[in-house]
C-alpha cells in the first residue's frame, strides 16, 4: 500500500476523504492524520478528525494538531459552509481516542525523515500552513514526498471565497506559495474538478441506503453541506471536494488534467490567493504541477460507496 499523510481541517468533505482512505487498507496506508487551521479553529478540526477515525473504527489512527493560524495572516473559516463545530449534520459523539503528544508539522518531518526517498504522499485537504512549515524547517524531507496531491485553487471556476480565490488557498497563500515551489510532484483537484464531483439526491440515498453508520453519517454530513450550494450556487449537491485526493490515489484514471505551472498570488488585494495556472501554456514557465480539470463523476461517487460499505 501506499504511504501518505493526511493534512485536514474537517469539514464535511474532509471527513469523507479520511473514510474513504481508511477503507481501503490494502491501497493505502494511513501513516498519520495532521490537523491544521481551517474551516473551522485547529480545536475543532483535530477534535473533528478524531471523531472521524472513531466513525471508521480505527481509534488507532494517529491525529496530531498542528497549525492554528496561517503564516503570515489572520485565520479566515468558513462556519458558513460547513456549521458551528465544522462537521455539523450528523451527531457524532466526542472522541475517546487521544490526540497524539507533540506538533504537526514535527511529526511530518520526522516521519518523512524516517523514510525512503520519494516514498511518502502527502494529501493536502486544508491550507497549506502544515506542509509549507514542514518544508522550511526542513528541506531536505522533500526528497522523501512520492507525491502531494492535494485539494485546492481553480481555473475556469475561479473562487468560491473571493471571486478570485479558492478557500484552501486563500486562507494561507504564503504556505500555498512555498508548497507550489517546493520542487516536489504535485498533483491538484482543483474547483474545476470538484464542483464536478456533485451529491446529487440519488447518490445521497445511495449512501444512506448503506444502512451503517459510516453510511447514514456520510449522508447526513452531505445532508448538510449541500444546503450551502444549493441555495448560493443552485448546484445539484454538495461538491464533494476532499474526496477526490483520496480517490485520486485509488483510481487515478478517473481524472484528466495538464502537467502545467502553477503560481500563487500573494500580493494583489483582489486577488490574492489566485491560482495562477498556465492551462493553455502561454508563458516559458517551468511546469510544477498536474492541474486537473475534469472527473469521471459516476464512476468516483460508484467506488466511493463500495469502499464506504467496507467500514
Ligand atoms: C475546500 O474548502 C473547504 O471548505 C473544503 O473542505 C475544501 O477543502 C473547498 O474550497
Ligand atoms: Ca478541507
């Protein structure tokens, strides 16, 4: 199986992206879960991720918290989309599991230290401020990332916090900044993707219909979630964003894309948190990421409820 990290501030989406890997032992295996300042304060997401864990049956699933406010500015969080404790919709109880003794980002490094070059996949679900800390405390872990794949920016979607900015990257471009220029292989679900990647009422029911926990929480999660895009955006159902990381590690052909640059805004007010991706190649340069712009959305919302029936 595969290595990874999971990097998260759970959300809704975020959670069933931890399902989704946790559910699938013999593609992945989950090394740790980070928690980082987000859409909602780094108590409730390291809380949050703990009690995702205990949903999937796995209180053995190390969670540490680490950053709890972006590099260089004031914590934006999205308690609009996502409810008051960030995971709002299902009533799941408070963990018992522990959250792990030590920071984050300590943990990211010594456990990229510990292992072979390119070996380790980073899974990026919420700003960046973990991974990009991680990096400049030391940079020679960057050898050991197999591969970050990771959820944030858009293209033609443009942004769903300011006009021009996805949330992830606009809560802390400094870190987006660092990570993009890192040197290692990225690969990014973009808005572009996600909003693809809809809950649609029958897919919901699906999920429902599981008849388990896991099941009837996912969709109680979705339930939820939705209510947001529906009213703001008119959607179909909640995009279900995070997801697409992890289903990407499973089946990556279910997505396409262009290996193209990628750069951060940080500096203009406007626009600030922009990803500024080179889709159609008008500029010399260096390629720095495999953007993707589209998803086999049956066939994602098909694996993700046969390895869902798995927990
Ligand atoms: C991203 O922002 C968060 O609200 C979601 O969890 C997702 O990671 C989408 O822009
Ligand atoms: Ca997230």
């Amino acid at each position: 199986p595969r290595k990874i990290i999971i990097d998260t501030d759970p959300g809704q989406d975020d959670a069933v992206a931890i399902l989704l890997a946790l559910a699938s032992p013999e593609d992945i295996e989950v090394l740790g879960i980070t928690a980082v300042a987000g859409n909602v304060p780094l108590a409730l997401t390291e809380t949050n991720a703990r009690k995702v864990c205990e949903l999937a049956g796995r209180p053995d699933v190390k969670v540490f918290a680490g950053c709890d406010r972006p590099l260089a500015h004031t914590l934006v969080t999205a308690e609009h989309v996502h409810g008051k404790t960030g995971l709002d919709g299902p009533d799941l109880p408070a963990p018992v599991m522990p959250l792990q003794d030590g920071h984050g980002v300590d943990f990211i490094v010594d456990t990229l230290r510990a292992e072979a070059p390119g070996s380790v996949t980073l899974c990026p679900l919420g700003p960046l401020t973990n991974i990009a800390t991680a990096f400049q405390r030391a940079p020679d872990i960057v050898e050991k990332v197999q591969e970050i794949v990771l959820m944030g920016g858009a293209y033609f979607e443009v942004g769903n916090i300011t006009p021009a900015a996805e949330f992830n990257i606009y809560v802390d471009p400094e870190a987006a900044e660092i990570v993009f220029r890192a040197g290692a292989p990225i690969v990014v679900m973009p808005l572009d993707v996600t909003h693809k990647a809809l809950v649609t009422t029958p897919r919901n029911e699906a999920f429902r219909a599981l008849g388990t926990p896991v099941g009837v929480a996912v969709a109680q999660m979705t339930d939820f979630f939705e209510r947001f895009d529906k009213e703001k955006y008119g959607s179909e159902g909640a995009p279900l964003h995070d997801p697409c990381v992890t289903a990407y590690l499973l089946r990556p052909e279910l997505f396409t894309g262009r290996h193209i640059n990628v750069e951060i805004e940080t500096g203009s007010k406007l626009t600030r948190g922009m990803t500024v991706a080179d889709w159609w190649g008008v500029t010399d340069r260096a390629t720095n990421a495999t953007f993707m712009g589209d998803i086999d959305a049956d066939g994602f919302f098909a694996l993700l409820t046969e390895r869902l029936a798995r927990l």
